[in-house]
C-alpha cells in the first residue's frame, strides 16, 4: 500500500498563497502578543503587498481567528493559538468545495459517455482528497509550529532581536491597551 503525503496531496489541489500567508501571520501574532504585528509587518516578513495581507487579515476576523482593534489596526488571536488548527485558518481564506478546487471544463460533452459522467464519477474520489486534507491539517497547530520554528534553528528564537530590527526598520510595534495576549 503506498502512503501519500500531505506534500503530495496538496501538489494536485488548487491551494493559493493566502493560505501560507495567513499561517504565517497567525504564528507572528502569536509569538509578538506584546507588540502590534501590522499588516507592513506581515507584508515585509512575507515579501508581500500590504493590502493583501489587510485582505487576509479580514477572512481571519470573518472566520472569528483574529481580532483587529479599529483605528490602531493591533492584532491578537481570538484563541489560543493551541486551539487554532491549520483546517481553521485553511477554511478562513480558501475553499473546501470540490468543484472550487478541482476544477472541470464548462464543455463537456453530453453526447460522450465519459465526457457526460466524469464529474460525478470523481466526486467521490476527490472528496475523499478534501476529507484527507482536513484530517491532516486538523491535526497540527499554529501553537504546534511556534515549537517547529525553534526546533528548525535546533535553539530558542530571540524575538526581542527580531523585534528590535522591525523598529530599527521603522515599523509601529507599540502595543494598545486593549491588545490581548491570547497568543502564549
């Protein structure tokens, strides 16, 4: 029986960069509970636009993971990250609907045995991918890979360094009052 890896599964499925950038985000703001991890911050962390992580900021707020203070634009987890799965944040910015992530062609032909039937004949199958995926990521937490990172450097991350360099840099990292450490 051959075993198929998530990394494989996915490399099949219609999966856009929203998904890693929101993890990404997520993991930030919960190991910066103390600062406001903008969405500058994000983007340049990322290597990305701003307003696509204000885009992705707002599926996580709509999805109830992230809380934004009006005005201060501060950030915090609206759970523990413990509690915050991949399946959770992969649901907040993409689609879980089989014929959104594989998509067929809008010609098929009726006059065609196969052609009339392909897609209720894989349905099946491809759902059973989807079911695959969700138990997988399901299983892993944003809490679970603050740990990865520092197992990845094989030492303890200094964040007051990676802090110090976003306000060398000119990023705002001064905290609201209302900012809620949800993150630890």
């Amino acid at each position: 029986m051959r075993v198929v890896t998530i990394s494989e599964e996915v490399s099949f499925m219609r999966v856009s960069t929203q998904f890693t950038i929101a993890v990404h985000a997520l993991i930030m703001i919960a190991y910066f509970p103390d600062i406001r991890v903008t969405s500058e911050m994000v983007a340049e962390s990322v290597g990305n636009n701003p307003v696509i992580i204000r885009n992705i900021y707002g599926k996580l707020k709509k999805a109830g993971i992230l809380s934004i203070q009006r005005g201060t634009g501060a950030t915090s987890l609206t759970k523990t990250a413990n509690e915050i799965t991949l399946w959770d944040v992969y649901q907040a910015v993409e689609t879980d609907a089989v014929d959104e992530i594989f998509k067929f062609s809008d010609t098929l032909s009726g006059a065609c045995p196969v052609g009339s039937s392909i897609k209720e004949l894989l349905f099946i199958h491809l759902q059973e991918a989807v079911n695959s995926l969700k138990d997988s990521l399901s299983k892993t937490t944003i809490e679970e890979l603050r740990f990865e990172i520092e197992r990845h450097y094989n030492q303890k991350v200094d964040f007051a360094v990676i802090v110090d360099w976003y306000k060398k840099n000119g990023f705002d990292t001064n905290s609201s009052t209302n900012h809620q450490n949800h993150g630890k």
